[in-house]
C-alpha cells in the first residue's frame, strides 16, 4: 500500500501515516467480525475464526509476526509446519506468533482448473486446522451445548510440540501442532 501510495505522488510520511492507518482499520474490522461471531455464542450458535499467520518470513534472514486477519483478537492464527522425517519445524516463510500449527508444506490440495497440485503456506495448514476444530466440536457436541471458550480450550490445549525438531522455537508454533479428540 506505502509504494502504491508512494507512486500516486504522496511524500513518504504522508504515504507512511495513510498505510499504517489502512492497517489498523482493517485490523479493527475483523476484531469487530470476531466480537459478533462470539456474541452469538450465548444463543447457541458458536463459531471458530481460524486464520492462516501469513507467509512473509524468511528464515533464517528475518520473521515477520502474524498477519491480518490471524493478528486480530478473536481468531486462531495458524503457522505451517514442514516434516522432515517423523518431526516437524516451522516452515521458513511462516509469520512468527500463531496460536497453532499445522502442516503447511508439500499440501496435495485442488489445483486450479481442475486435478491436483501440491501448494505449499500457512493458507494450507489452515484447513488442517480448522478440520480437527470440528472434530473437536463434533466430540464436545454429545448431546450438549457447545461453547466457544471449551472449543478453544480444547483445540489449543491438546496441540502438542512432542514431534518438534530439537531447538525450535515455541514463539513460531504456537501450541503445537494441532490434534484430533481419540474416541
């Protein structure tokens, strides 16, 4: 946004207050977002925000935090994993601070115009994620009311870093990598 406002002829401060404005405001819009979607948890209709961390580090060089919408209150932010063997690590290009991982390299997904292809972003580990979320709330359902705060409880409270490599650091992984209820 800075270089487009930049290139439109606005000085560098001005082009600097305007992008970091943008920012904020989108950032106090998917707070807001958040906010309904757990207001309308207390007429029993709970939702999870999980959104992917962003792919903008580049480790070793440099790592950048979370990324809107994942950085606002309120959602589950999502780093991507790469396995190596039975560990994982945090993928290079993963936004550091999420609140859980999931594997994000090397994903067969849907490739555009049809078949497969194998992507790789924490926009991969997302579905992962969001996957054993339901899972969780499908386990917690059981006859009873959902509610958002054991949901999350559960989904962040069970990730695990047991198959991490040796010396990573728990700030890019969050809780862990996410795992599914046992029945």
């Amino acid at each position: 946004m800075f270089k487009s406002l930049e290139g439109d002829g606005y000085e560098t401060e001005e082009a600097t207050s305007m992008a970091l404005e943008g920012y904020r405001t989108n950032i106090l819009l998917f707070q807001n977002l958040a906010e309904t979607i757990a207001a309308m948890d207390s007429f029993r209709k709970p939702a999870l925000l999980v959104a992917a961390a962003g792919n903008e580090s580049r480790r070793p060089k440099f790592e950048i935090a979370v990324s809107p919408p994942a950085v606002s209150e309120g959602f589950i932010s999502v780093a991507a994993l790469v396995q190596s063997g039975t560990n994982y690590s945090v993928a290079p290009f993963s936004n550091t601070g999420a609140r859980v991982s999931g594997p994000g390299v090397d994903i067969v997904s849907a490739g555009l115009g049809g078949g497969l292809a194998v992507m790789s972003g924490t926009s991969m580990a997302t579905p992962h994620v969001a996957g054993v979320a339901v899972l969780w709330a499908q386990k917690l359902l059981n006859g009873r009311a959902l509610r958002s705060k054991l949901w999350v409880d559960r989904l962040v409270g069970y990730a695990s870093v047991q198959n991490m490599q040796a010396g990573f650091d728990p700030y890019d992984v969050g809780a862990g990598m996410v795992i599914a209820p046992q029945q």
